[in-house]
C-alpha cells in the first residue's frame, strides 16, 4: 500500500537554529538581521544570506519571542473608523501607517463599533500595543489611558478637540473650518447663511465643532446661521433644494466638499442660481470641486504629515516617561472660487 506524500503542512516549523544553520551564522546574528537591528554591524553580504536562508526555510521570526526579549511589542493599534471620514483624511491615515511599517511598527487596525469607552480600552489592552493611536470616534477616558498604560502601552495619543489627562494630544480643532468658511461668506456679503448637518451617524464628531466655528464667525454681527440637515443622498439634496427658497438664506457652508457638490447640484436643478442667488463652499479643497462650473470655493486644510505623526509615536515609545504633549494637527483657510 503507497503511503501519501507528506503535505508542507506536515513539515516542522523553522526554527531561527535552522536559518542559522544553513546561512553558517549563529542564532544572534540571524536575530539581529530580521529584527533590523542597528545597533550591532554586520557586513551586507551575511545579512544577504540570511534572509536568503529564512526565504528558503520559509522562516518567519516568532511576534511574540521577540516581544519577551524586548519587554513590549511593536503593534501600534488604530481603532478602525466606523465613519465616512474623506478622502483627505483618509489619505493622512493611510501616510501613517506607511511611515509606522517604515520604522518597524506592526500596525493593527481593531473594530470597536459598539463600545464604550472603558469597554474599548480593555479590549485594546487585551493585545499588549505598545502605543494607541485614537482617532477620536471612542473618547477615551482617563481611567482608560491608565490600563492601557498599566498594559504596557507606553504611547497612548489622541486626536479631536480635546486633551485627555495622561495621553499626548493631537488637537484637531474643526471648529477653525466653520469660522473660516462663514468669515469668507460674510465677506462676500452674505447675511443669511445655512450650515449643513449631515444626517449620517458618527459625522458629529466633526459637524458640530464645524458649526460652532461658524457661530463663532458670526457672533455680535448682523449675520445669522441657520443649520441645515441632508444626507449624502440625491433625493435629500433635491428634496432640500425644492425649499430653499423658503428657507430665505443666501449662502450655505456645506460641511465638505462632497457635500457641497451634491447639494449645489440640487440647487442648479431647482433653478436656484450659484452663486447669484445662493454662495456655496465646502472644506477640505478636493480637485473635482475646481472641475465643477462653477468652480466651488472651499476651505483648504493644512494637516501636518502622517510621518510627523508616526515619528511622535516613535519618540514617545522610545521615552514614555515625558510628560504629555499637546500638538495643533492642521489648521484652515478660505479658498474663494466662482461659486461664492
């Protein structure tokens, strides 16, 4: 009777003695190359040979082995987003994690939909990160930031409108956009201006800073704000178009430019003039909106890089013990174009 041919996952697992072995090296030197190790010199032909050796052996370094010999682990954990962010800040997210991978960093992405606060930071400790990176849908607490902290995170840093007591902060003041976009409206003679809320869950987060921000704009003025509801939908942009005129308001900061595309849309549906009739600007100066005609006006968003912010986590896991930071993470300006 023929006996079946072992399958590969009979086979035992490599080991770092095997890649050793076969590189002719010892088992500190293939530690030091697969774990970039810089602070030991080791010529470039034998870091070639081994990961030639591990390639062939199909050797991966064990997470956890190399966890317990550095005292923490390399996972930076990012809450995962469970809202429509944009295409600028999805591209400021997406940078970090590149230049995090850059300096060695495994980045784990964690679902938290549907917990609280407290709840979450438990869930996160669970998997040992040695830095949080919280992007503000969850606030944090303090007693939040200590068991993770007590969990061996030496680097717990949020961003939103608020500092966290324990954690470094990366302020992300929205509120400077509304104020940005009503002052330009305001400019343009505008006195009776719309503030579009989304009516999509979790867009709070920013809708609401932004409409203080233009409250703010038009505190002790003749100006008054209105705030506007729609989803991100044609039917609520039509529908909000057919009583615009009833509405009696001469402008509208339209939350982003997403928003404001769709809803300007309506507007030139329902006969309603742009920018005659009614200004428009959105936020966060995307390039289609200067492909509509008329050209949307926007308000441009300076945000520092995702390396700034992957090298702050960086030097904070490397020192833990600083005090807390507190950062300004972007800042706005108002870009006229034809439709306001």
């Amino acid at each position: 009777m023929s006996q079946t041919p072992k399958q590969p996952a009979d086979r035992p697992v490599p080991t770092s003695a095997d890649v050793a072995r076969l590189a002719g090296v010892s088992r500190a030197t293939v530690s030091y190359v697969l774990n970039n190790t810089s602070a030991v010199r080791i010529s470039e032909p034998t870091r070639v040979r081994v990961r030639a050796a591990a390639e062939e052996l199909g050797y991966v370094p064990h997470a956890a082995a190399r966890s317990l010999r550095a005292g923490h682990t390399r996972i930076v954990l990012l809450p995962t987003a469970h809202i429509p962010v944009g295409p600028l800040y999805s591209r400021f997210f997406n940078e970090l994690q590149w230049e995090l991978r850059r300096l060695d960093y495994t980045v784990v992405q964690y679902g938290s939909l549907g917990l609280g606060a407290d709840e979450a930071a438990r869930a996160w400790a669970e998997l040992r990160p040695v830095a949080v990176v919280s992007l503000g849908e969850i606030e944090l607490t303090p007693q939040g930031v200590r068991l993770l902290k007590r969990s061996g995170a030496r680097a717990v840093i949020t961003l939103g409108p608020q500092r966290v007591e324990g954690a470094h902060a990366l302020v992300m003041d929205q509120r400077e956009i509304g104020e940005s976009a009503v002052a330009h409206l305001r400019e343009r003679g505008r006195r009776r201006i719309g503030v579009l809320i989304p009516e999509e869950p979790g867009l709070e987060l920013f809708s609401k800073p932004r409409l203080a921000g233009a409250r703010k704009a038009a505190h002790g003025t003749d100006t008054v704000i209105e705030p506007v509801t729609m989803a991100y939908t044609e039917e609520s942009a039509a529908e909000l178009a057919g009583r615009w005129r009833e509405l009696g308001l001469d402008a509208v900061f339209a939350y982003n430019d997403e928003y404001a595309m769709l809803l300007m849309r309506a507007l030139q549906d329902a006969d309603i003039d742009v920018p005659r009739e009614t200004a428009v600007i959105g936020a966060d100066d995307l390039l289609l909106g200067r492909l509509l005609r008329p050209r949307l006006s926007t308000v441009h968003v300076e945000m520092v890089t995702g390396r700034h912010l992957a090298e702050l986590v960086d030097r904070v896991v490397r020192d833990p013990d600083g005090a807390p930071e507190r950062h300004d993470l972007m800042g706005a300006r108002a870009l006229p174009r034809e439709s306001s």
